[in-house]
C-alpha cells in the first residue's frame, strides 16, 4: 500500500476516534509526527526560558543553579510520561482540561481548565515580556519599564496580527523554530565552550555569596528558573484534533520534546556558566545576564549575530503559546465553560480563526505585563497555574487508573504507571508549593486571587450548567 | 491501452547534422518497435529515484552549490570595472540568469527529468545536441568540484597551515559522496544545515562589516574604468554567485511536487543570490581598499580581518564557517554532477553499469562515486587556470544549447506556470546568445594558453558519441520518451 493511502486511511481512524469520544471532525488533520515535536520544542524553548531567567538563578545560587535544570529535568520527564500516558486515550483540543473532566467529572476538569489556561496566559506574556527585555537591551534603547512595555506591546501586536491573518503562517514559523533552536543552541554552545571559556569545569559547583544558612532556600527559589522553562509540553495536546495519529505522535512529540529540551538546556546552562566572566561583574552590568555573558565572551559582532537566533527563537516561541492560548480559550468556549463564550468561539469565516479569542489572550497578556512589578511575578504565576493544573490532573488520573489501565492507547507505561503518576504528583504539588508560600513563592497573592475569582465564577454561573448541559457536552 | 509506435520516418538531422535515434532502433530489442506503458513502467521502477525532496531542500541545493562564489572569486571582477562598472555587471549577469531560468522554469515543469539540461536540449537539438548539453552540464559540475577542492586546499595551507589539508579536503569530500550514497533525503538535511550555517556566515560578514564602510570610497576615483570592456571583463567573476544554481532542475525525479517546488526553489533561489551578492559587493567596495581586495583570494575574510582586526573571536569563527561553506557547494556539486551522470547512463549514453541503484534507498551509487573521483583526480592534476576555464566554457556551452533548444520548440506552446512573455521572448534570448557568444571568445582570448585543454575534452566527447554512445541510446529512458513521443512518433489507441 503507498504512502498516500495509507495516510488516508490513518486520519479515517483517527477522525472515527474522535467521533467515539464525541466530537465531530472539525479542524484539518495536517500535523505529522514532527510538527508535533516542533509545536512542544518550540514553546518549551530553552532560548527563550532559560536565557531570559538565566540572571535570576545566577543572583540567587551563582552557577549552581545548573544543578535546578538536571532536577527539573528528570522530574519533568516523568510528568511528560504520564500526560503521554492520557494524552493517548484521549486526543483531544484542551488538553488537561478535557482529560481531567472525562477521567474524572466536569466540576474537577473545568477547575484544572481554568488553572491551565491562568498559567498558559500567564507564560505567553512572560515569553513576550521577556524579549521584550532582550530585544530593548539589543536596540541599545534604555531598559526603563516604559521602553520595555513598548516593544512587549509591538510584539503582543505582531503575534495577534500573525494569528489572525496568517494561520497557515503559525505552522510554518513553529517547524523553522526547530531549526532555530537546534542550530542557535548548537552554535551558541560551540562558540562559547570553544573561544569563550573562562572557568574551569569545578565552577558549577561555585554558589557565590549566599548567606549562611540559606543555600537550601535560593536554590528551591532558584528552581523558577527551570521549573519554568521545561514546562508547558501539554502543547502538543492542543492540537490533538489537528493531529495524524495522535494517539501516538502526541505522547511521543512531548516525550522527545523534554528530553531534547533538556539535553541542550544542560550544555546552554554549561557553556554559558564556563563563559562567565565573573558573578558580581555581570550582575551589577545592568545588563540581560545572559547576554552580557555572550558579549564578553565572543565579542560585540558575534554577539549582535548570535542574540538574532536568540530573539528569532524567543519570537517564534511567544507565538507558538499564544496560538495554544487561543486554542484553550476556543475549546473552553466551545463547551460554554468561560463567560461570553459564543463569542470566544465565534471563528472567522475569512480568516478561519477565533478573531475575538486573540483579542482576549492579546488583551489579557498585555495587561499583566503592565500590572506585574517584574518579570519573575509573570512566571511564577505561569509555573503555579501550569503545574497545578498538572496537579489535578495526577490526582484524577491516580484515583481512576483502572479506567486508564482498561482503555490505555497505543503509548502507555504498563506497570510503572502507578509510581511514575505519584512521583509526578509530588512534584508537581511541590512546586506549586514552592511558588506559592513565602518567602519562596512570589506569585502566592495573585494566585489566591484568581483561585478567589475562579471558584466565585464557579459558584456563581458554572455549577448548575456544569451538572446538566455542560456534562452533556463532555459525553 | 497505449501504444507508442515509430511513425517510420527517420528523426530530424541533430544538431550537427547526423540522424539521430537512429541506432538507438537498431540496437533495442523489440522495444524499438514498440514502447509500451509497461515497459517504461518496468524500466522507471528499476532506474526510477525515491521522490523524497521538497521545496526547502531544492532551494538549500541552489543556494548552497553557490555560497563559494560569496566567499571567494567574486572580487577579481572589482579590478576592471569600477564601483558603478561592478554594479552594470552584475546587473547584466542577473538579467541573463533571470530570464535563462525562466527558461528553465519552463523546461523544468514539463520535462521534469533527472538530466535536466540533456532532457531539455534532447526535445529540441534531438540526441547529440542532447548528449551534448549532458556532457557539459557533468563536466561543469564535476570540473567546479575539483576547483572548489583546489581553493579548499589553497585554503587550509594559507590559513590552517599546521593541518593537514589535502586529507581533511578528501576525507570530508569522501564523507559527503557517501551522505550522499546513503540517501538523498540525508543528503538534503545535510545540505539545509550546510546552506544555514553559510547563509549565517554572511549575516555575519555584513554585522561585522556595516558599520565600518565609508561611502565616499565610492565616489572616489573613476565610477567605471576601463569603460564597457572593463564591464565585460567584470562579467566573469559575477558569473560565480550563480554558477551552478541549475543543478536544482536535475532533482526534479526526485522532488514530491515538481511542478511548484522547482519554479518556486529555483526564482527564490536566484532572488535570495541577487539581494546577498549586492550586500557582499556593496560591504565590501566600502569597507577596505579595493586595489588590495581585489588581489586577495578569500574576500570576506580579508576585509572582517581588516574593519575587526581586535575580534579575534570573530575571525576565528569566521575562518571555520569558511571552511563548511566549501563544502556546501561540494555537496551541491556532488548531486548535481551525480544526477547528470545518471540520467546520461541511464538513456545509454555512458556505459549502463553506473546508473546501478541500492536496492535499499533507491540511490544511484556508481553515479556519485565515479564524478567524485573525477573531481579528485583533476584537483590534484589540474591548474586552477585549467579547471575554472574548463568549468566556464562547459557552462556557458550548456546555456548556449538550453537556449537554442527553447528557441526551437517554443512554439510548441508548453504550459507552464510563472509565464513570463517578457522574459522569455525571443529577442531576450538572442540577445543572450549573443552574450555568451561573447563569454566564450572572451574567455578563450584570456586563457587562450589553455584552450587546448577544450579542444582535447570536446573532440573526446565527439569522438566517444560516434563511436559508442550514439549506438547504445535506450528509448525507454523518460528524456528520450518524452522526446520521441513528443517530436517522432505517433500515437496509436490499440483497445
């Protein structure tokens, strides 16, 4: 059988899979096995994660903080094993909030939403806020609050503009966004461990001056670092209906994502902590660290050269989540799960893409980025909505593993699920933790007030509907 | 079912004057009468490519195969004309590579071949103008692959002279041709990574560069020296930015949409050569002094060398990004001497044993083996002044028969996307003709102690088609089908 009949018979399934878990065919099955990879790669983007809060962790436990990424990164995998394990079940748009409320109820899988979609606003204004740092520093503009909400703001436009006009556009800029990635990290992580080193190899174990007795704490602090930045790989869920097979590319693209994510993320974190030419010099330069560490060590052309790979990345990434964003936000109100939802859903007939979904998320990220004092509040609320909703979805997914055990699909981790789920539950309810309660956690206000406003909501307009038509919807 | 059967009349005299096709049914047993779907099916699927490239790889073919002429030869045209002399021949270059690829856009969807050139000049100048377009178009890749070796080597002993050059030069052009043994498909990433990393290397030529230019450098002086032979003698070394860009067409077998991703490779191709090779010229002229720029054999790493003498990490990189982008155009020459080859022994002109295939990948293996140790061998044997001479003439000859082919069957009316009447009216093509005409003396009058080197070449070439080519042409190879069925043959319904 040729290549072509194939194809044609695999998205046949998959369209009937989707017609078993309720849901008509809507949407184009274009994605393939790579694209899936490259939407994941593209929104974890260690380019624009970890150069953006590389100065953060710098300040708090000097080079040390490469160690965070090496934890993060084994816990995170084992995370991205157990969503795989679900995402295979269910191939849906939505994502947790569709998995949580067929494994568990409506109410629980509404609530992990909502807390999804906080944390996914939140990581598109922290990646748009973060270039918009990068790219003020590399214009040679002042970095004042007022600069950098400017450019924030002319990206915020230029993403809204691409997802309304140029939908077909998204999907090409997310697989060049690979490429991005792979060949800036390559190249970047070459120059530096080949003409740029300083130190020797023992200077990841240098912690800089932190005072007696806290080392424990900056580093937990610290873990914001990478806790961010190896997150949101439920990417690839959102597109579970665009998807060919996705039962299988979908689980398998996270999977591949993290461990390729953090891989490179550790020679980054490496090369870029052998290039350092000393803590107390590039955190006083007033400078992105990140940044100041590459033009010291490689010089002011390469370093012009090489931060376009680091912009292009960080640009390529902030709107792969937005779109992801936007696809939330439609699923959501597909199921009337958000206030006004017909019109959120409401897609153009022009442009075939929710207009008034980019709107919002264009809307909502701009505004947290002109109401939060700093960079680190934005992706603290990202991780702690994030990994929350990962939270729920663990404990659901524990509590009916005998329903994931009978239906599991083609990815499915046998008899390490039990253990695998719990060690991604702890990890998960740590971090949010972490995030949450002082003297650690600086996101601990907003989010009480969003989890305030949240079940206020819930109480006030979505128990009723979530017991009758909501239910139905779901079934 | 369909049935091509010979109309009994003989084909058309070729190009020289002799009967074409006519051994060729002397020769085939049987199939010489007729030439069924089955047999050319059969034929396909035992000498048919895997279709695994698309537009992206095409394009990072094009532009890679051309990157060295960023890097180097490109300056010695700045000797003769003048800033505004070098800009009216560039000009003039672009013009005669927009509308011979528009041309080949042309060719290229209908006769979507391996041979490309030998496919397109087969249907109008019948077979030996055809044999003669494919050995041109071979020996202009293979002879440019031996001069990119040589300035390899040139490089690596001027620049890294404590490695051992000539064994790094062969051993990653050994690596290369066995990527390329191993899958076309591998081969694509490879050159897609290659043509990054070179195209990279001139964003950052112009970063290091852009700043330190003075504008007044081009106003100082004469605008044009030497007045319009000092343009023509200019045109030459322009010729490099493009030179071998046509190598796209000979993927076309091997491309998932033919029809889209070769016009759009080979027009986006030669937009992106044309905007870069002004930003190179332009940094360049402004940069240093073009009376020393114009002496040095690595241009760009002359003048970052000169305008960021201080950024030693700069240089160092650059100097290694200079290295990968010889090997893009390596790798771009690999493939297209190598596909040339093919569809030449595949139609029976060059012995039938080098278009054997692995059965695994579908690759043509002898095909990329034998050119590559052409290339190597006149490397090591040839002078610089030899090959480039040689790679210029098989070039310009091959333009020459595309365009008077196309001028012979124009009025077949193909159709064809990307028509342009402009571009391709007969009036611009003769006037290309007659450019390279003058390419040709031109060429022959500045290297004339080596023209013998053509003369032995082109009489061997002669001499091997009467007396063995000539007799082996296998019909059912998709160039000479395309061509019988199109020109000498009737169709017949048989139910």
């Amino acid at each position: 059988m040729d290549f072509d009949k194939r194809l044609e018979n695999q998205i046949e399934k998959d369209i009937q899979h989707l017609r078993r878990l309720g849901y008509a065919q809507e949407l184009y099955r274009t994605i393939g096995g790579f694209s899936n990879f490259a939407i994941t790669f593209s929104v974890i983007s260690i380019l624009s994660g970890l150069m953006t809060l590389y100065g953060y962790g710098l300040g708090l436990v000097g080079p040390f903080s490469i160690w965070t990424w090496a934890i993060v990164g084994l816990f995170q995998l084992m995370v991205a094993l157990a969503l795989g394990d679900i995402a295979s079940i269910y191939p849906l748009a939505g994502g947790v909030y569709k998995w949580t409320g067929r494994l568990g109820n409506p109410h629980v899988g509404w609530f992990c939403g909502c807390f999804s979609l906080l944390g996914w606003l939140a990581c598109t204004a922290g990646i748009q806020f973060g270039m918009g740092i990068f790219l003020t520093a590399y214009l040679g503009f002042e970095l004042s609050p007022l600069n950098i909400l400017m450019i924030t703001a002319i990206i915020i436009i230029a993403h809204s503009i691409i997802n309304i006009f140029g939908i077909r556009l998204v999907a090409k800029i997310t697989d060049f966004s690979v490429g991005v990635h792979i060949i800036g990290a390559a190249v970047l992580v070459g120059l530096l461990l080949v003409f740029g080193r300083n130190n020797p190899l023992e200077y990841i174990l240098h912690v800089g001056n932190v005072p007696q007795g806290m080392l424990l704490i900056n580093f937990i602090q610290a873990l914001l670092m990478s806790a961010w930045t190896l997150t949101a790989f439920d990417a690839s869920t959102n597109v579970s209906e665009e998807s060919i097979n996705p039962s299988k590319v979908v689980p398998w693209g996270m999977v591949f994502a993290v461990v390729c994510s953090w891989v490179l993320g550790s020679l980054l974190l490496l090369s870029l902590n052998l290039s350092l030419p000393g803590l107390r010099e590039t955190l006083d330069s007033g400078f992105p660290a990140a940044l100041y560490v590459i033009r010291t060590a490689l010089g002011t052309t390469i370093y012009k050269f090489i931060t376009i790979f680091i912009l292009l990345a960080q640009f390529t990434a902030g709107l792969s989540s937005q779109t992801v964003s936007i696809r939330i936000i439609y699923a959501f109100s597909r199921d009337k799960g958000l206030p006004f939802s017909h019109l959120w859903k409401n897609v153009s007939p022009k442009y075939s893409t929710p207009v008034y979904s980019v709107l919002l998320i264009s809307g909502a990220t701009l505004l947290l980025c002109v109401f939060a004092p700093s960079l680190h509040i934005i992706t603290s609320l990202s991780t702690i909505g994030l990994y929350f909703a990962y939270a729920i979805t663990m404990a659901v997914a524990i509590s009916e593993r005998r329903k994931i055990q009978l239906n599991h699909g083609p990815f499915h981790l046998g008899r390490v699920r039990l253990p695998v789920q719990i060690i991604s539950l702890l990890w998960t309810i740590f971090i949010t933790v972490i995030m949450v309660v002082p003297p650690i956690g600086q996101g601990g206000k907003v989010f009480l007030l969003a989890t305030v406003f949240i079940t206020f909501y819930y109480f006030a307009a979505m128990r009723k509907q979530l017991g009758a038509e909501f239910k139905y919807t779901l079934e | 079912m369909v049935i091509y059967v010979f109309d009994g009349q003989k084909d058309k005299p070729g190009l020289f004057g002799e009967i074409d096709n006519e051994y060729s049914l002397n020769e085939s047993s049987g199939e010489d009468i007729l030439i069924t779907p089955k047999i050319i099916n059969t034929f396909l699927r035992n000498h048919g490519l895997n279709k695994e490239l698309r537009a992206k790889h095409l394009f990072a073919f094009g532009i890679g195969t051309v990157t060295t002429g960023f890097y180097t030869q490109w300056n010695l045209g700045l000797g003769t004309a003048g800033p505004f002399g070098v800009l009216a021949a560039m000009l003039i270059v672009f013009w005669f590579y927009l509308t011979f690829f528009t041309v080949l856009v042309r060719f290229s969807v209908n006769y979507p071949y391996a041979g490309g050139p030998y496919a397109y000049v087969r249907q109008g100048l019948g077979s030996f103008g055809g044999y003669l377009a494919g050995t041109a178009t071979a020996l202009q890749f293979i002879c440019a692959a031996a001069l990119v070796l040589i300035i390899v080597r040139k490089y690596f002993s001027l620049i890294y002279p404590e490695l051992p050059g000539d064994y790094l030069a062969l051993g990653i052009f050994a690596l290369l041709i066995t990527i390329h043994i191993i899958s076309i498909w591998f081969s694509g990433i490879v050159q897609i990574f290659l043509t990054g990393s070179a195209l990279s290397g001139i964003v950052l030529f112009f970063i290091g560069s852009y700043d330190t230019g003075q504008m007044n450098t081009l106003i100082e002086g004469p605008l044009i020296f030497d007045g319009w032979q000092g343009i023509l003698a200019a045109l030459p070394a322009f010729m490099w930015f493009y030179l071998g860009m046509e190598g796209i067409t000979m993927s076309a077998e091997e491309t998932r949409k033919p029809q889209r991703d070769l016009p759009l490779s080979l027009m986006l191709g030669l937009g992106t050569v044309f905007l870069l090779s002004l930003g190179v010229v332009y940094f360049g002229v402004v940069s240093v002094d073009g009376s020393h720029l114009k002496t040095v054999d690595f241009p760009l790493l002359y003048i970052l060398s000169q305008v960021q003498s201080q950024d030693k990490v700069l240089l160092a990189a650059f100097g290694l990004i200079n290295i990968g982008v010889f090997f893009t155009s390596i790798n771009g020459l690999i493939n297209g001497s190598s596909r040339q080859v093919y569809a030449l022994s595949r139609a029976g002109y060059l012995p039938n044993f080098l278009s054997r295939m692995r059965t695994k990948h579908q690759t043509p293996f002898l095909v990329v083996i034998v050119p590559g140790l052409f290339s190597a061998i006149i490397c090591f044997t040839g002078t610089f002044q030899t090959v480039v001479m040689l790679t210029l003439f098989s070039a310009m000859l091959m333009y020459l028969l595309v365009i008077i082919s196309y001028l012979k069957i124009s009025k077949s009316n193909l159709e064809i996307p990307y028509e342009s009447r402009v571009l391709c009216h007969p009036l611009v093509l003769l006037f290309n003709l007659g450019l390279l005409v003058i390419g040709q003396i031109s060429l022959i009058y500045h290297y004339f102690s080596s023209v013998w080197v053509i003369l032995i070449t082109y009489f061997g070439v002669g001499l091997y088609y009467y007396f063995w080519a000539g007799k082996h042409i296998r019909v059912e190879a998709p160039e000479e089908n395309a061509a019988v069925s199109v020109q000498k043959k009737v169709r017949i319904e048989v139910k």
